[in-house]
C-alpha cells in the first residue's frame, strides 16, 4: 500500500512521534489530537479494518492499547478516557489501515460523542437480536 500515510510512517518514510513499538505494532500520537496525548496504537501490517484482523494480532493490539493508555493516565491524569474505532468511510474512518484511538477526556473538555439514538418498536429489538444471534452461530 504504497499511499497509505500510516505504511510510510512504519517504514519510517513519514515523520511521527512514537510512544511505543513492538514487533507487530506501532503506537504514535495522533497529529490532529482531540485532546493532547490522543494516540493511534496501528499493526504494522496494513490490515483495513477491525473484522479483518486475525485473533493473535487483535488480542496483541488490545494489551498494547491497554499499556499506552495506563501511560495516558499517568502522564495526564484525564477525567476520563475513549478508546475507539471508525471502521469504513460512513463510520468516519479516514484512514484505511487499522488503529485504535486513545483519547484523554476531561471534564470540561466540549467534546461530544454521543449522537440521538433511535428507538426499537414493538417486537424490533427482539428481531433484531435473533438475527445477530443467528449469525453467530452459523
Ligand atoms: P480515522 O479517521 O478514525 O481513520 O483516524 C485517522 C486518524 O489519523 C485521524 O485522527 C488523523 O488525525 C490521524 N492522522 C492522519 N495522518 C496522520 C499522520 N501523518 N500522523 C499522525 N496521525 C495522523
Ligand atoms: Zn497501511
């Protein structure tokens, strides 16, 4: 994938500030931060999405997420904290190689992420259950 920004910054091609790196994934923050100390934890393969990751990498992906947020916490001492992400162009994703974000939240910080949520009728959500449910286990 040689126009992907996140390639060029593993293969060293694109400037970043790296935080941490292991054999399979680099982590490096985020250039447009919502707050400071937003951070992009990546697999150095360029897997596209979430669904796509084998089981080995994404449990890999989860431990270091949860390193470089406890790294977060100590170094900004946030109110809060997300951790998230945007798979597919409608789910707001930009850049088509995976990553988890890490954000530090504070109280007064404006940053809304809560959208209006819709409302099952009926016997919807019970539906809408089975399906999921079916799917899972075929
Ligand atoms: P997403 O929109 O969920 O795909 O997230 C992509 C993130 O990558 C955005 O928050 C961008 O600010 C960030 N980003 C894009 N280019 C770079 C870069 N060169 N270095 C660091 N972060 C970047
Ligand atoms: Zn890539």
């Amino acid at each position: 994938m040689k126009e992907c920004v996140f390639c060029k910054i593993i293969n060293g091609q694109y400037p970043s500030e790296v935080v941490y790196e292991t054999e399979n994934i680099l982590s490096f923050l985020d250039v447009n931060p919502i707050n400071h100390g937003h951070t992009l934890i990546v697999p150095k393969q360029h897997i596209e999405d979430f669904h796509s990751l084998p089981t080995d990498l994404l449990n890999e992906l989860i431990q270091t997420t949860s390193i470089v947020t406890k790294a977060i916490l100590k170094s900004f001492n946030p109110d809060g904290y997300n951790i998230f992400c945007n798979n597919g162009h409608y789910a707001g994703q930009s850049v088509f190689h995976f990553h988890f974000h890490i954000t530090p939240r504070f109280r007064f910080d404006g940053i809304k992420f809560k959208p209006n949520v819709k409302r099952y009728k009926n016997d919807e959500m019970k539906l809408v259950a089975e399906k999921i449910r079916e799917m899972i286990s075929n």
